[in-house]
C-alpha cells in the first residue's frame, strides 16, 4: 500500500508505474533536486505544458483522476502527495 502523502524526495511517477518492483516505486533520491531532475528529465521531458495528464500515485490511478495541464498537475502533486516539483506556483 501507499500513502496519499509522500516523502518529498520521491518520484510520483515511480511510485504508480507497476512495472517496477516495490522497492524501486518507493525508493527516494538523495536531495528534492535530484529527484527535480529525474521527474522533468524522464517523465515530463516529452509531455506538453498544456497537455492534459494523469496523477499516477496508485490512489489517484484508480479514481481515474486526469489534470487539465502540468501545471495542474505539479499543483495536485504539491497539495494532496506534499511532493513539490519544480517550480511551485502557488503559495502555501
């Protein structure tokens, strides 16, 4: 199972991609910036900004929740998994 709130350090994609083994959806990045880098480098690199996109945590998955744009999605991302990506564009 996971938790609907994250350690800031992993990967949202990671964590719903069921290909992988438990200990890699899990697994957590040394510094937030190296896990920056890994989300915008292998999962958004080919994604349009305004590109509609689902929230892959399992939870979400399943309620089959769909984001109108990246943005959006970083949003949901910081708000409901408490994981900020790069950049946050909302004040807390």
């Amino acid at each position: 199972e996971f938790p609907v709130v994250c350690q800031k350090t992993q990967c949202i994609f990671c964590i719903g991609n069921e290909r992988l083994p438990y200990e890699q959806r899990t697994r957590t990045f040394n510094r937030v910036s190296h896990m920056w880098d890994h989300v915008e480098n292998v999962h958004l690199s080919k994604v349009p900004a305004e590109q509609r996109i689902i929230c892959y945590h399992p939870v979400c998955k399943a309620q089959g929740l769909v984001l109108d744009h990246v943005m959006h999605f970083k949003n949901h991302v910081a708000r409901v998994h408490k994981i900020d990506l790069r950049p946050r564009v909302f004040p807390y």
